[in-house]
C-alpha cells in the first residue's frame, strides 16, 4: 500500500517538512561525530536555518549560506593577515566589514548573503583569537559543517518528498493578478464617485507584500523547477511588469479624489468598453497555463475624447484629464506587454520571436532616474552606526570586564543578533528576552536531565529527532519561521553536542546571562539616536518626507518663457532629468522610498494616538502623500533645464516649498498649523497667473503642435495635483493631536 495510505498524517506537507528536517539533523550529527570533528552544532545549525517550505527556497538560502561563509572565511584570514599584533585596528577593520554587511543586506535582495558574510566573519576572527587552531583552522572548519549541513538537508529535501516551487509561484502570481484586477474595479468604481480608501490603502499593501513573495518564489522557481527555469529571462521581465501594472494602477487610484476620474466617462466615450477590455485582459492572466487567448498582438486602445467636452474644461482641468489620459495608455500598453509575454511563457511563441520594449514608465520608478546614482539611505546608515557601536561595547566589555559571561562569545552573539535584528526594526529586542530565557531553560532541561542518560547515538538521535520534528511542526507557518529559527538556536548552541561530551550547569547560567547582555545592548542603541517607538518612527518619516519634498520643490528649476512653456521631457541639449546634480538625485529617491517606509510604519502606530481611534485618517493622510510624492517625481522627470523659468512658476514652487517646511514644523509644535484654506487660495492664484502668461505666449508666438500642448496640459494637471495633494495633506495633518505623540510610555 502506499505509504500515504498507511500514514494519514504523512499527507500534511508541515508534516512532511519536519521529518525531512529531522532526518537531515540526525544524518549530519551522525557524520560530524563519525568524523570527529569539532563543533558539529555549526552544521546543525546549518540545517535548522537553511529548511525552508519548499525545495528551492531551501536551496537557495543554502547556497547564500555556503557562499557567504566562504566570503566571510577569506575576509577573516585577510584581516588576521592584516593586523595579527593590532588588536585596535584588527577590530577596527572588523566592525568596518560587519557596518558594510549590514548596509548591503539592509538593500538588497540577498540580504541572507550579507547577513552570513558579517557575522561569520565575527565568528571566525573571534575564534581565531581564542581557539588554539589558528584563524585558518578555524574558517576551515567553520566552511566544512556548514557545507555539510547545506548538503544533507539539500539531499534529503530533493530525495524525500521534493516539494517544488513552481506551483506555489504561479498560484501566488494568480493571486496578485486577482488583486490588481480587484484595485482596477475600485478605479472604475471611482469614475462613479465611490472610492473606499481605507480598502484601497489595504489593498496595496498586500499588492506590495506580494510582489516581495514573488521575487523570491521566482527564485526558488527557478531553482527547482525546471519549465520556470527554462524560461526564467521571460518570467523576470513578466514580473517587472506586474511591478509596472500595480503602480500604474497605484496612480490611477490616488487620482480619485480629485474630479478627473469622475468626469472622465463623459470626456472619453470609448471608456466603458477600454475598461472591459482590460478586465478581460485580467481574465487572459487567470487562465490556466498553456490557454490559447486573444489580445496578445492587439493594437493600442482608441482612447479618442469628446472635443466639445474637453474644450468646455478649465485649462487645469484639463490638464488633470490629460495626466489620466496618460497613465490610460500605459495601462493599455503594459496589459498587452503582459499577455505577449504570457504568451511566450505558455509556449505559443518562442522566446526569441518576441519583441518587448525596455519598460520606460511616464511616471516614477526606482529602477528610473534615482536607481542609477549611489544615494546613502540615512535609515540604513543608522542601523548601520548601532550593529557598528553595539558590537564595539561587547568587544570593549569583553576586555576589561573581567569574568565576563561567556566570556568571546559574548562578541559572537552581539555580531549575529545585531545584524539579525537590523533587518527587523520593528522587533524590539526588549520583547526577546523572556522568549530567549524561556528557550534556554527549556534546551537546559534537555541537556542536564536527558543527555547524560544517553549512552549510545541512537539514543541520541532520537531525541534530535523528536526535538526538531517537533519544534518545525509547531512553527510551520510562514509567520513563525522567526520563531523557529530563535528556538533550533537555542537548542543547538546550548547543548553543543559533540564527542568529549561536558555538562554544566554554569555554563547554561553564562549563555543566558550573555543573551540578556545583547539584548540589553541592542535595546540601548535603538534608542540613539531617536527613540525607536512605532509612532516616533512614523513621524520621523513624514517630516522627512515633508522637508525632502520641499528642498527638491525648490532644486527642481523648471522651464518657462516661449516655447519652453510646451517642452517637457529632454531640453535642447538632449540631457533628460537624469543628468541632474547627485543631490537633486538623492532627494528623488528619497521621495521614492519615503512613501513606502511612512507606509510600513503607520501599521504599527497605536489606534489610540490617531483621532477617533480609527484608522480612517490615517490612511486617507498616507493616500494624499503617496500622490503629492507621485506628482512631484513625476514632474521632475518632466522638467529641463536649458530655459528660464516663469516669475509665476518660480514663486509657485516656494510657496509649495515654504508649505511643506511649515507641516514639517508643525507636527512637533501645534500652534505652527498651516491654514490650508489660505495656502490653496494662494496656489490657485499663482496657477492663474501661470495660465495667463500660458496665453500670453501662445497669443505672441502662435498655436504649438499637438503633441507639446498635450505635453504643457500634462504639466499643468501635475502642477495642480501638487497643489491639491498638499492642501490635502495640510488639512488631514491638522487633526492629529501631536502633542499626544510625545508622552512617554514604555516600549
């Protein structure tokens, strides 16, 4: 009979997951101490953190591991090389290579690699320093159980119950195509006046958190699948369209507070049926894999307007259509790039036949203008400065405290844990500590009371069984691998199993009293040098964001005078907005990732600082300031430089400028609020004035063509979209009781 038949539970995949962890323990055990080498919890610990749910994202962090302890062994040797009777500069070169490590894996997407690179480095210039095998011995060894532990659970994951990637990343794919198809039916619905921010807010959120699962699906797709891996150039630009999708329809969501969307029915008759189309379109993305559809190879969309209708708008209104407009067509455009690259996917049309264009958005995008100059991210510097400081004051404690707990591993846990808990800010490491001393008395237990007993391995690989099997089947879920992962640590380094096996109770006491010590170490530093309260953070974010926007406000210098009215995109000298200063650059991602850091911090700001205790105003405020951001980037990458600029539009951008500086102010200091019923008659007066030198020059110079008319409206919808985004923010801004924010209260 099958064995799934003889064992009902076997069918689990949680289930299946732990017995191939468990097995992969044991056998890895069973080498290290047949071998006789030193410190087999290194390949334990190999294989408690490289099981993942799936074969390939297994793989995966395998080999980041594998390799980012083969960097970090070479970088070690190069530094004891360096420095073997300088024990100031060794450290100090250190802590340098540990600060890199953790900036890199703070942005990027092998961040494990660079986590692995850094702490591993600790390990091995720390044991070298106290180990009587030398630092080569050391890395040597610290290399040969770590590919011993990536290799046998590597094995047994592709001998036992291979569980592949392939089908979870398409049915994840399926799901961000539901949702995005699910947002474009909510910008229909805006078209009638309904908009739900509060749903739209929440459902970009998870549009983001899916994109972030996809990448690495994709990934372990590719690893061990081996059709995705076939075609995995195709399934890349595939996803960087999804990318596309899902911020162009971003956009068209924060235009529906404003009158565009709603009037728009009438200014374009075609646009119930351009609606269906892309819905249908959506419906093409769900099918099943190898489904012949239509709409691949169909032509752009009409999205011809009604001329008595758009005539019969305000000139800023019209530019407001002409940016909806816009962003129509390259909804248009990447739907269809999507189907004809679903096509090649799907085998209709081999790879080589298609002919994609490179994605160049209208709007913003990190891969643009800011992705292509170095930016120092200042929240990464700062995470950066603590891992440095927090692993300088082990080191120094370690030194002239005598009779330390743990004594150099006191270094080696800072290392690890400060780089670990880097990419969590929002973990604070106070909250570890019962958890830690929980998962030491527990892993004590086993090795006071139960390991001495045992007198064969059987024995003792039936505990390592039970142990592992049962701490991944109570944290399978994807929500507690953190959980998992603190836990088989735990384990592992307290009861070090290896041949000359010692038992003491001092020691259990020396690794708890050193785990506090970190802890209480890392919850100094994340107080320097702002507090590292949720609501704090949220509100560091927004006045950065405020005073980012208007210093790129005031450096953007856009172009007026004559003609330079009508050009926008590249000037005269054929330099487009990328040629920009470094600093004007700097801001510009700045303004990209501010956003999405405001974004991720207000779920965490207690309901009880927010009026009404709802989060209502919360969301409607993240809303109006993801658009003024996507006004500005947009018009940034729509301005040139080879003209002088109008008085009107020179005034404009330091009324803006000065706005953005006094909300900033004003979120520390309530009698600072900005009247926003002022601030939006001013602007609209400047925008007058700008119109009617518009007119001016149109009447000295003659009508300009077709396309630079469309161009000016386009720069005349954003420039009132700043406007209102602003007047907006202003006036949400003021319902907040700042005041309240800063009372103290434990965290």
């Amino acid at each position: 009979m099958p064995p799934l038949v003889i064992f009902p539970a076997l069918k689990s995949r949680a289930t299946r997951e732990a017995l191939k962890t468990a097995l992969a323990l044991v056998l890895t055990y069973w080498i290290a101490l047949q071998a006789n080498w030193d410190k087999p919890m290194w390949a334990g610990l190999a294989v408690a953190l490289v099981s993942l749910d799936s074969l390939g994202l297994s793989l995966n962090k395998g080999l980041m591991r594998m390799l980012g302890t083969l960097v970090a062994a070479v970088v070690a040797l190069v530094l004891v090389g360096l420095f073997p009777q300088d024990r100031w500069l060794f450290m100090a070169a250190l802590s340098m290579w540990v600060g890199c490590c953790t900036y890199l894996a703070l942005g990027s997407s092998r961040a494990y690699f660079w986590q692995v690179c850094g702490f591993v480095s600790v390990i091995i210039c720390v044991g070298a320093a106290t180990s009587q095998g030398g630092a080569f011995e050391t890395a040597v060894l610290r290399a040969q159980q770590t590919g011993l532990g990536v290799l046998v659970y590597s094995l047994v994951a592709i001998l036992l119950w291979p569980s592949h990637s392939g089908d979870k990343f398409r049915d994840t794919l399926a799901a961000l195509h539901q949702k995005q198809r699910a947002l474009h039916q909510k910008i229909i619905s805006a078209q009638q006046g309904v908009l739900d921010i509060a749903d739209t807010t929440a459902l970009a959120g998870e549009l983001a958190a899916a994109h972030r699962n996809l990448r690495s699906l994709l990934e372990a797709a590719i690893a061990d699948s081996y059709d995705v891996w076939e075609a995995r150039n195709t399934w890349k630009q595939y996803l960087a369209r999804c990318e596309a999708l899902t911020e162009c329809l971003e956009q068209l969501a924060l235009l529906a507070p404003g009158q565009a969307l709603q009037r728009i029915k009438t200014l374009i008759p075609s646009l119930p049926g351009f609606d269906l189309t892309i819905q249908q379109r959506f419906g093409a993305l769900l099918a099943p894999p190898k489904t012949s559809f239509e709409g691949a190879d169909e032509e752009p969309l009409t999205l011809s307007v009604e001329k008595p209708a758009v005539d019969s708008l305000s000139f800023y209104d019209a530019g407001s259509f002409a940016v909806v407009r816009r962003q129509l067509r390259e909804l248009d455009r990447i739907t269809r790039e999507l189907l004809s690259l679903r096509t090649s996917i799907d085998g209709h049309e081999s790879a080589e036949q298609q002919t994609v264009p490179a994605y160049e958005p209208y709007s913003s995008n990190t891969e643009g203008m800011a992705s292509r100059f170095f930016a120092v991210d200042g929240d990464r510097l700062i995470a950066t400065l603590r891992v440095i400081a927090t692993l300088w004051a082990a080191y120094l404690i370690y030194i002239y405290v005598e009779g330390v707990p743990a004594g150099s591993a006191l270094v080696t846990l800072t290392g690890s844990l400060a780089m670990a808990l880097a990419t969590v800010p929002q973990v604070a490491p106070l909250r570890l500590v019962l958890p830690v001393l929980l998962a030491t008395t527990l892993a004590g237990l086993i090795y006071l009371l139960v390991m001495p007993k045992l007198y064969a391995f059987w024995q003792l690989a039936l505990l390592l069984f039970s142990v592992s099997f049962l701490l991944c089947r109570l944290f399978a879920s994807p929500a507690t691998q953190g959980v998992k992962a603190l836990a088989f640590s735990m384990f592992i380094s307290v009861c070090s199993i290896q041949n000359a096996q010692t038992y003491s109770f001092m020691a259990i006491v020396n690794i708890s009293m050193a785990f506090v010590m970190v802890l209480l170490l890392l919850s100094l530093a994340a107080y320097v040098p702002n507090s590292p309260r949720p609501e704090q953070v949220f509100r560091r974010h927004l006045k950065r964001f405020f005073c980012t926007a208007g210093r790129m406000t005031l450096s953007c210098g856009n172009t007026a005078g004559a003609r330079g009215h009508y050009r926008l995109g590249r000037g005269a000298s054929g330099k487009s907005a990328s040629g920009k200063s470094w600093r004007a650059n700097s801001l510009y991602q700045a303004l990209t990732t501010l956003p999405v850091k405001i974004s991720e911090s207000a779920s965490r700001v207690p309901a009880g600082l927010l009026p009404g205790a709802s989060r209502d105003m919360l969301d409607t405020l993240i809303g109006r300031i993801s658009a003024l951001a996507f006004f500005m980037q947009t018009l940034a990458l729509h301005s040139t430089r080879d003209n002088l600029e109008s008085d009107a539009l020179r005034q404009w951008r330091k009324s803006v400028a000065n706005a953005l500086f006094e909300i900033a102010a004003s979120l520390g200091e309530p009698d600072k609020q900005v009247d926003y019923r002022a601030l939006s008659a001013h602007l609209q007066q400047l925008l007058d004035d700008m119109e009617s030198k518009v007119r001016r020059d149109v009447a000295q110079f003659g009508a300009p063509s077709a396309d630079e008319v469309e161009l000016w409206l386009c720069r005349a919808g954003l420039l009132r979209g700043i406007g209102l985004a602003l007047v907006d923010v202003s006036r949400v801004a003021g319902k907040f009781n700042w005041t309240r924010w800063d009372e103290q209260r434990f965290f």
